[in-house]
C-alpha cells in the first residue's frame, strides 16, 4: 500500500512544468530597440520569453497608452493590446 501512495505521489512529478523564462541582455537590447522605434519602452522585468521563443512584454508605455505586446522570435510584433 505504501508503494502505491508513493508511485501516485511521484507520478505528479514525472513531467516537469513548462515555465517561461528570463530573457538574456542581448534580447532586452533587441526588444528596447524594436519598441524606441515604436516609441514605446518596457521595464525589463516586464519581459518574458515563451516556450517558443517569442516575447511577452506587459506594461508597455507608449507615447498613447499603455499596451501588453507580444512579440514574434524575429522580434517583429505579433499583438498589441491596449490596457
């Protein structure tokens, strides 16, 4: 009986979480860069990067609002949603 509790138990941890990540200061310079031609900036603690690669940035500030923007692995934009 014990043996099934702990299988049952390990069996939650067998497959790891996709968890999105940091990105590196090459991709914060990029992604200022993309968005000052924008006219817009970004805290970078505001910047993550998906599982495939792409960026997503919360808090915009752009010289009309405030956005959450989602940008493709190029860096090209793919969403920009106003808040």
């Amino acid at each position: 009986m014990k043996r099934l509790a702990l299988a049952a138990a390990l069996a939650g941890f067998a497959v790891p979480a996709l968890a999105d990540t940091d990105p590196t200061a090459e991709q914060i310079a990029k992604i200022d860069e993309v968005l000052a031609a924008m006219t817009c900036e970004v805290d970078p603690a505001n910047i993550e990067v998906e599982d495939d690669g792409s960026f997503d940035l919360d808090d915009v500030i752009c010289a009309d609002g405030q956005y959450d923007v989602k940008l493709n692995a190029d860096f090209t934009e793919k969403e920009r949603r106003k808040e």
